[in-house]
C-alpha cells in the first residue's frame, strides 16, 4: 500500500486552546506539517495552546504562509490536494470519500469560518454529517475528525508507542 500523506491547515483559527487540540490531534494522526494560513506572524505557543497540545508542538515541522496565494503556489509545486473541511452547498460528504491524494487538510476560523473567495481555490469541500441539532462543530473537534478519516486508510501501523497506553497493534 502507499501511504499517503496529510498537512494540517489552520486558516486563521485564533482561539489557542483549539490550536493546541489540533496539534494534538495532528501528532496522534500523524500528520506531516502543520500550516498556519493568513497569520500576520508566527503562532507564538504559550501556556494557554500548550496545555492543550502538551508541547507537541515540538514535533511538528511548522510552516506560515502569511499570503493564501503563497499557500496555494506551494501546495500546487508540491502536489498536495486541497481539501477544505466546511459546511456548504458544495460540500460532499467525508463518509466513504476515498483521500487518494497527499492532501492539506484545511480547517478555518472559529467565527467566520472558511471564505468562499478561498474555498473556491480548493480542489474539494468535504461536510462532516451531523444528526442533532446544532449548526456546527467546534474547529478542533472537525479537524480531530477529518485528521482521523484520512489516517485511517492512510497510516504506516507503526506507531504503537510500547510501554505506555497505546501499546496496541494495529
Ligand atoms: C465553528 S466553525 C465556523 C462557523 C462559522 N460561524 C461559519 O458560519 O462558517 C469553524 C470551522 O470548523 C469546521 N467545521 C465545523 N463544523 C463542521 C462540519 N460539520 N463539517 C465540516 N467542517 C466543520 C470548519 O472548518 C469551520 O470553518
């Protein structure tokens, strides 16, 4: 099988505690790089991410682009996918799509979400189906999900750390 490779993209997600689940989430899944997308600088992680991310981000190669038309002239040369995770009329549903692609998996801003003008430079918008009643799921929680449907198809199994918890085979 080949292993297929994911980005993790915040688009301007400014809450800390959500960029710390995120990281989390982004290690757990093994991701390749964390992206930060339309930032004026570097995310600076203080204690409010990194109770939340327990320092993970340590792991993780970070990268800014400041300029979204930077991001996609980068992920172009470097034939990543884009796929947003929004709710839209566009969207597909993410149950049963197949991430053949290495892909960014991008998730947006807490308030304001992902912007049309963006969405519609992305190759694909995948919807995370809900069943109650609420309008939509907080940004970590979407990106811990989406991070998980890729990884599940896509992962090496080797990464089982012995001795601790997660000392299981996969
Ligand atoms: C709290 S939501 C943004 C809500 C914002 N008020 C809006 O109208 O777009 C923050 C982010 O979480 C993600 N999100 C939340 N629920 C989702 C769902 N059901 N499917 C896909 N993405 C979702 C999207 O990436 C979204 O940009």
């Amino acid at each position: 099988m080949i292993v297929k490779k994911f980005n993790t993209v915040l688009y301007k997600v400014k809450s800390p505690q959500n960029v710390g689940m995120i990281i989390r989430s982004h290690v757990a899944f093994d991701g390749n790089k964390v992206i930060f997308v339309g930032y004026d600088t570097p995310w600076d992680f203080k204690q409010g991410s990194q109770a939340f991310s327990r320092k993970l981000e340590k792991k993780c190669i970070i990268e800014n682009y400041y300029d979204e038309n930077e991001f996609f002239e980068w992920s172009k040369k470097n034939n990543y996918k884009n796929i947003a995770i929004e709710i839209g009329k566009k969207s597909k549903s993410i149950i049963g799509y197949e991430f053949n692609n290495d892909s960014n998996l991008i998730v947006g801003n807490e308030g304001k979400g992902i912007p049309e003008e963006f969405l519609l430079k992305c190759d694909e918008i995948l919807f995370i189906p809900q069943f109650g009643q609420v309008q939509c799921l907080n940004v970590a929680v979407s990106a811990s999900l989406a991070l998980f449907e890729f990884a599940k198809n896509n992962n090496s199994g080797t990464n089982k750390i012995e001795g601790s918890k997660f000392d299981i085979e996969l």
